[in-house]
C-alpha cells in the first residue's frame, strides 16, 4: 500500500520538527514542499532546517535550484512524483512537509500540465515592469486576464505571476483552465493529510514573532545583503524575510521598523496559508492547544495515522 503522509499548515507551526519525529517513528523520508526551500542560498530567510534539525532523516527537494533559475508547479509536481518513488523503493514512506499549498494540492490531486513554450524576452519584460512599477502592479496585470490564479498568489510570488502571464501570452488560456482541463487521473497514491491549526490564534502570532527574532539574531541581514548584491535573483529579492529589510539596507527605515514589517507580512502570509488547507476537503486537522509541546502533537499526529492506516487495512481487507 503506497501511502504518503502529508505534513501541512502556517509558518512557523512546527511542521519540520513534526515531520523529522514522525519520519524516525513509521521509516519516512522527508520531501520538502515549500517554494523557496528549493532554492541555495536563503537558508535563514525560508527557514530550512538545519542538518542538526533534520536528526539524519533524508530530506529531499530542499536547496537544489539557483535562485535565478524558474521553477513552476508542473516541475514540482514532476520531481515530488519521482522522489515518492524512489522512496518507496527503499521500503520507506515519503512525508511531504511544507506550506505551500499549490505544491501540495497539485501532487495530491495528481494534476498533469500542458507543455507549453518558452517566452525568454516576454519574461524579462515582466520581470523589467515589476521592477518599475512595482509587485502589486504585475500582480493587477495577471488578475486582468486570470482572476483566478491572481487571488491565490501573492504579490512577492513574481516568479510565479510572470510565469501565469507567460501562460497565456504563449498559450492562449489561462492555468486556472489547465488545471480543469488537465487529466485528472486517479493518484496511484493513498494519502494521510494533516493540517496543524491552533486554538488561539495569538499562539501562532507569537511563535512568528519570536521566529523573527531568531532569525535576526542567526544572520538573517546578512543573508539579506548578500542576496541584494546578486542582481539576477528577482525571485530571492521577493522573498518573505529578504524584501523587507531592503529598506534598511537602503537607509530608508530603521532596523527595528523593518523587522515589524516583517514580522507582518509573515502574520499576513500565515493566515493565507490557514486559509488555504482549511478548504481542503482532505485534511485532518490537528489542533495545537496553548500548553502543547512537541510530544503531545506527535502524539495527536500519531492518533491520526495510526487510525487513517487501520481504516485504510479494513478498506483493503473487505
């Protein structure tokens, strides 16, 4: 039985630590599912787990990609696909880990994507307009011709934004029309998909504020200035946790002022990814109380699996 678990929900919610406790308790290897994770560099700023952290659990799709080179979600999906199978060939379970929800939902809806071309000089034209008019602005430009995949992507997502506008200047249509109109073939897979939330939703606040502080605290300027330095890494210049320290870098805002805008935007991006997997008809969901530690949610997440596998036994038994 080919059964993958899937470990979702918002930043700093404690899904790595999660997902590595599970791995070493049912044999799983992890596979990240988080758009910036796949790119070097910006370790601090997209919150990659460190070797100490990841306990020598595998962990795959994490730290493979330059950050000048595109990605899309139909390369995702391709690479997730080749990854579980692989696993499952060593006789482990794949544990995709993440909080991107568009890599997630692709996979598990086994979505396929039409090939479709190239547009190098349309795409730097866009990447060109961004820089002069601004994010939100490419980002009106997208929901112009599809409002659909606009309201799902955030304005620091040019990459993907200009990769949707890309879609449709070469194709025709939109990706939100080839996604219903791609084959939806049945998963070859069984999935096992839980969703932390939390009761109080102060928690997560503070655990994202906090988060901020340590980032702060183990280089997150550095890195930042670093990756400024580098001018053919639009997609890395975007990213939570670089972009907003631009200004200070720039001697624009105070260092302080900075990281509360961060520590916003990061409270802002957390809501759309509860948001996100709340919708998901799939999901368990595992509600962490104010006194929970790390044992008492592995211990909910237990419970989950263990019941998700026996019910899945007696479905293939009868």
């Amino acid at each position: 039985m080919n059964t993958i678990i899937v470990i979702c929900g918002p930043t700093a919610s404690g899904k790595t630590a999660l997902s590595v406790e599970l791995a070493k308790i049912y044999g799983g290897e992890i596979i990240s599912a988080d758009s910036m994770q796949i790119y070097t560099d910006m370790d601090i700023a997209s919150a990659k787990a460190s070797p100490e952290e990841q306990q020598g659990i595998p962990h795959h799709l994490m730290n493979f990609l330059d950050p000048s080179e595109s990605f899309s979600v139909a390369d995702y999906v391709k690479l997730c696909k080749e990854k579980c199978g692989e696993i499952f060939a060593r006789g482990n379970i794949p544990i995709i880990c993440g909080g991107t929800g568009l890599y997630i939902s692709s996979f598990v809806d086994n979505l396929t994507f039409d090939e479709c071309k190239q547009d190098p000089e349309y795409r730097e034209e866009m990447r060109k307009y961004a820089e002069e008019n601004g994010a939100a602005a490419l980002l009106e430009k997208l929901r112009e011709v599809d409002p659909e995949t606009a309201g799902m992507l955030h304005e620091n997502n040019i990459g993907r934004i200009i990769r949707a506008l890309e879609v449709y200047k070469t194709t025709g249509h939109t990706i939100s029309e080839s996604k219903r109109n791609s084959r939806k073939e049945p998963s070859p897979y069984k999935f096992i998909m839980i969703t932390l939330d939390f009761a109080d939703r102060e928690q997560l606040k503070e655990r994202i504020n906090r988060r901020v502080d340590e980032m702060i605290e183990r280089g997150l300027l550095n890195e930042a200035k670093e990756c400024f330095a580098q001018k053919n890494r639009p997609t890395a210049a975007q990213a939570i946790g670089i972009k907003e320290l631009y200004p200070y870098l720039c001697g624009e805002k105070t260092l302080e002022e900075c990281v509360e805008e961060l520590k916003l935007r990061t409270r802002q991006y957390a809501k759309r990814q509860l948001t996100w997997f709340r919708r998901g008809g799939k999901m368990n969901r595992l509600v962490i109380e104010k006194n929970d530690g790390l044992c008492e949610i592995l211990s909910k997440a237990r419970r989950i699996i263990d019941d998700n596998l026996q019910i899945m036994e007696n479905s293939r038994q009868n």
